[in-house]
C-alpha cells in the first residue's frame, strides 16, 4: 500500500522546495538577468522568512514544553509566556499568511468561474490580484497608524515595546503586496493587466469617492446589503476569503464613515491575540508529523482488519479511518489528504469507481468535524465562553452517529452494486494491526482525558502532541528524517499562517457586522419568522451550510458563532449542543458539491471528476443532512457522555 502524498505547495510555477523557478515567467516579464535577479531575490525573502517562522515554532515550543516543567515540577507558571505568544502569533499569522499566499496556498471557489473561457479566467486571475493588492497595501498603510499608536507603550512583564507586537502585521501585508505585483509581473502579459486594472481602479475611485464626500455617505442597512453583495461575488469569482474579509471591512468603513479605517487594522490585529489559538500551529504541526511519519498507514491497516471484509469493504474503511485519524490532526482537510492518498490505488484496483471513493472521503470529513482535536472547536472555543474539553468530548458521539449511518448507506449501496469485499482478516492480522495502531492511537485519548480533567489546557496538550509524533515518527517508526522535518516546519507553518489569517480577518470582518447592527437584524429575521425553535434550529442549519460552504468553514464560525449563540440560549437550547449544531453545519458546508473547499480536495486526491462525483456524492449529502437533524433535535447524543462524566 503506497505511502500518503502531500499536495503540491507552490503553484504552477513552483519548484520542488515549493518556491518559485526564477526562470518561471513566460506569460509576464521576459527572460533576462534582471528578471531573474529579481524572482531569485524574492525567493531568498521567502527562504529567510521561512527559516524564522520555523525558529519561532520550535522557540514557542520550547516555552510552551518548559512552562509545562516549571507548573509540574516547581509549581510555578512562566507569566511572561502570553506575551511571548502573542509575539509568535502576530509573526505566523501575518509573514506566515504573506508566504503562503506567494505559495498559493489559499484556496478559491472555481466553481463559477471554471465554466469561463480561458480569456475570461485570465482577466478574472488579474482582478482578484489587484484586488488582494488593494486590500494589502491599504490595510497595510493604516496599519502604520496602529504601530505608532503601540510603539508610545510597552507590555507589563517582558518591557518589550509594543510595537514589535503589531510589526508582523505591517510587514506581512507589505510582503502579500509585493507578492500580488510579483504575481502580476511574472505570471500575465502587459496587455491582459490593463483591462482589469482599469475596472479595479473604477471601482477603487467609486468607493474613495463615497468617502470623501460625506453626501455620498450611505446608510447603515444599504452599506451592509451593497457590501455583502459584493463580498460574494468576489468570493464566487476567486477572491480568497480571507481577502474577501478585508476588503469587505474596509469597503463598509469608507462608504459609511462609522469608524476610522485604522480599526480594521486593529480589529485583525486583535483576531490573533487569543492565547488559545496557540493550539492551531501545534496541532497542525502535530497532524503533519504523525500523517507524514506513516501514521494514517498504520490505521488504514487497522480499519481494514476491523471492516475491510464487509460489503464495500474499503469504502467502509474510509469512514473508520477518518475517524481515528481526526484524533490525530485537527485539519480534515489534511485528512482527506492523508487517508486518500493511501486508499486511492487500493480502491481503484479492487474496482472502486474514483467518484465512490471521493464521495466518501468528502462525507466522511464533514462527518468528523466534532472529533477532537478539531480546529472547528478550537475557534470555537476562542470566540466563546465555552469549555473547549466538555466541547472534546461531547463531539464523539455525534460524529459516531452520522459515522454509523455513512456506513449503513455504504453497506445498501455496495449489495445494489455488487461492490467487492475482502476476506475477514485473521487473529494474527489483527493483533498486528492493532500492534501498529497502539501508539497512534494514544495520543488523543491522553489529550481528551488530560484536557476534560483539568490535568492540562488545550495549549500545553497540543505542544505534548508535536513531541509525541515526533518521537513515534523520526526516533520509533524512523519514517523521516531532519531534513523532513524542517519541511514539515516551514508546511505547518504556512498552513498554520494561512488559518490564522483567516481567523485575523473574520475578526475584523465580524466586528464590521456588528458595527452594522446585523445581530439586531438577525434577530428581527427570526422574530418574524415565528420565533420558534424549531425554525431557528433549521435555520442554523441551512445557514451555516450555505455560509460553510462560502467562506471555508472557520469564518462561519468566527462571525456566526457569537451572533447566533445569545438568541440560541434565549431559546432554551443548551450552548454545547448548540456548539455542534453549527459545526456539523459547517462541516457539510465545506465539503458539499460543487462550491464546498473540501469538496474538491476530495476530487483532487481521488482523481475523479467533478460532475459524476457531484452525482455520487447526493445520497451521502442526503444522510448528512438527515444526521445534523437527529443530531439537532436528539441532544441527548451530545450530551450524555459530558453528564455522564461529570456525574462522576
């Protein structure tokens, strides 16, 4: 069975270190010493800036490992430790975002704009540049405001300046506007910048002008419906969300004049001050180590001796796998790549059809949003006054539900089918197996127990998660070795920046709508639809899915999630379960056919296309739907495990 794979990092153009060829540009600058001076040179800001987000990981662990030895051994906490985190946080999120947008990391929706000609994806490619262009150098400008503001203070325990705290975001926003002129150099042709720059300049002059003349000033509820409008559109036509975000924010700003354009500066800022996202990197970094150090291999065998001998055996072992490998990495996306990289060839040569397996691997993932440790109830758990433990455990068994009832459909569809199955393993294959899974497997149960019980945070258990893989993948299993993990570093890294910076712009874009008195609307919305549960229940539902699916799940949440959580304890409805409503919800979102982000993962790593598996995909869409209902509106399978617990 093959080794899992790891998507391509860098683009068209990239190389195998996930850099740009300097000699790569034949659409935009012409070949010539200069040119390739200047790529060489921007490739060297990349490889510098790489090197000190892995320095700052590795440091931040450090601190975070020794804080664990010093509150154990000596009884004493390291107080200077939050302000050392918000340092290595305002670092990742801005330079790490900067770089992993030059990497391409940050995803679109293509559905729209895949059906356009090749002339029209072009002109639409340029448009979103420029846009990320304006959106960078004028937030990036503003923020200059924000870092002499902080630069008159220093922080209590460390005496730093704290300036240095806000520095990262300056910096970073200049990076993405050096990387979006690079982008527009190298990869497009003179002429084929020209028509959408003269549109973006239009539309840039439309909304300055709207500014400056306080007649032009527009209402509250008009600003807000004109802007979400058009923060749709953009997403749809290939804007990054987290772009889409900011330049929402600062659009609203300027067309009303509610508030200075420097508090969208701020309020991102602000996004990455919450010491438990420290978790996201970790965690991230963690899943990378345990997937690339042959982990998801090592249960893949496990789910095959446990189900594989059921009628369609390796879909079933699909759905197991991604639920134990969920306890490992809090990213489905990173395991929809682990586990279909595994399984693909073995599915295509016991005569699976790509867009079965695909199918599955996208239900499944959605279905495994509330398996700890997911970054659904890390965010979560930042923006709301709810116990990331009690949040750990009481995902377990509605992901087990919908899990059950995937595997039900499974069954029904292999027999219509007459999809093949494999011999039951033997005693001996099955104690290997579960052998191989033993230590894997470890590691989220420590960390549920250890979180729920108190014995450790959220923080502290995702640093003893990055030790624990890398003791079971470089001294254990020796699957990789130091080069691999400074590669692992510099993935989680840029995965870590590019969640973050989403986290960073939801922040400021949620403020942005509360600005606009959409709670108050929201609430309006619900009375005059009758003010029931029931109907605020289903709404949740059909909301986040739809949201889920537009801005690639954790924005949802961010913004959503303390809108909706007030008016659903007026309800009566208890906040965890409530908490899995809409992580459910957005889970379905993001891999739902044909816009969800995971959707097309699941495609990609299973090699299939896009029309038949949006086709395969309808009757596991149809029981995901049906399984966040019963979730909904059964909330004893959210509940009973946290009672039961904390009966004891």
């Amino acid at each position: 069975m093959p080794e899992p794979s790891s998507p391509s990092s860098g683009g068209e153009q990239a190389t195998a270190s996930g850099l740009l060829d300097p000699a790569a540009h034949p659409l935009g600058l012409g070949r010539g010493r200069t040119a390739d001076r200047i790529r060489a040179s921007l490739n060297g800001i990349d490889l510098a800036f790489r090197a000190l987000l892995v320095f700052a990981l590795v440091v931040q662990l450090a601190i975070v490992l020794t804080g664990i030895v010093s509150r154990f051994w000596f009884d004493e906490s390291l107080l200077w430790a939050d302000e050392a985190a918000k340092l290595f946080l305002s670092l990742t999120t801005f330079v790490g975002g900067a770089l992993a947008f030059r990497a391409r990391h940050h995803t679109t929706v293509e559905f729209l704009t895949a059906r356009f000609s090749p002339r029209w994806r072009t002109s639409l490619a340029i448009g979103m540049d420029l846009l990320i262009l304006v959106a960078a150098a004028v937030v990036g400008y503003v923020s200059l405001d924000l870092l002499s503001i902080s630069a008159t203070s220093d922080t209590p325990i460390l005496g730093i300046n704290a300036a240095w705290l806000v520095l990262p975001l300056t910096a970073g926003l200049g990076l993405t506007a050096l990387f979006a002129v690079e982008r527009l150099v190298y990869d497009h042709a003179p002429r084929d910048v020209i028509a959408p720059a003269c549109v973006v300049i239009l539309l840039a002059g439309i909304v300055y002008a709207a500014s400056v003349v306080p007649s032009l000033h527009l209402e509250n509820g008009a600003a807000l419906g004109i802007m979400l409008i058009a923060f749709l559109l953009a997403i749809l036509l290939g804007l990054p969300v987290s772009f889409a975000m900011l330049l929402g924010s600062v659009t609203f700003l300027l067309a009303t004049g509610v508030a200075p354009l420097v508090a969208v500066a701020q309020n991102t800022f602000d996004g990455t001050s919450n010491y438990i996202l420290l978790t996201l990197p970790f965690f991230i970094w963690a899943g990378l180590i345990m997937e690339k150090g042959g982990i998801s291999l090592r249960l893949v065998r496990f789910a095959m001796t446990l189900v594989g001998h059921m009628r369609g055996g390796l879909l079933q072992v699909v759905v197991l796998t991604i639920y134990m490998v969920s306890g490992i990495s809090g990213s489905k996306i990173a395991d929809v790549v682990a586990v279909g990289s595994v399984l693909r060839r073995e599915l295509q040569r016991q005569g699976y059809k790509p867009e079965h397996g695909a199918a599955v691997l996208a239900a499944s993932a959605a279905m495994s949003e509330t398996i700890p440790p997911s970054l659904a109830m890390l965010v979560l758990g930042s923006v709301a006054p709810i116990s990331i433990g009690t949040l750990f455990i009481a995902g377990l068994m509605p992901a087990a539900v919908i899990a059950s009832m995937l595997m039900l459909l499974n069954y029904v569809l292999a027999r219509r089918g007459k999809m093949p199955s494999t011999p039951r393993a033997t005693a001996s294959e099955l104690l290997q197996a579960t052998v191989g899974a033993v230590l894997p497997l470890v590691m989220p149960v420590i960390m549920v127990i250890g979180i729920r019980f108190g014995v450790a945070t959220p923080t502290e258990v995702s640093s003893v998660a990055v030790l624990y893989g890398l003791l079971l993948a470089f001294a254990v299993y020796r699957a990789v070795g130091v080069r691999a993990l400074y590669e692992i570093a510099v993935e989680s890294s840029l995965l870590a920046g590019m969640v973050l910076f989403i986290i960073a712009a939801a922040f400021s874009f949620g403020w942005t709508l509360t600005a606009a008195d959409l709670p108050a609307s929201l609430a309006l919305i619900l009375h005059s639809a009758g003010d029931s549960r029931v109907v605020f229940t289903l709404g949740t539902i059909v909301l986040l899915i739809v949201v889920g699916s537009l801005l690639e799940g954790l924005p949802a949440l961010i913004i959503l999630g303390p809108l909706l959580m007030p008016i659903a304890g007026q309800y009566g409805i208890d906040i965890i379960h409530y908490s899995m409503i809409i992580i459910l919800a957005m889970g379905v979102g993001i891999f739902i056919p044909p816009i969800g982000i995971g959707f097309y993962v699941s495609c990609t790593v299973s090699e299939s296309r896009l029309e038949s598996t949006s086709r395969a995909m309808l009757p596991y869409l149809a029981v995901l739907m049906i399984g966040v209902v019963v979730v909904a509106f059964v909330p004893w399978f959210t509940l009973a495990v946290p009672h039961l617990i904390r009966g004891h």
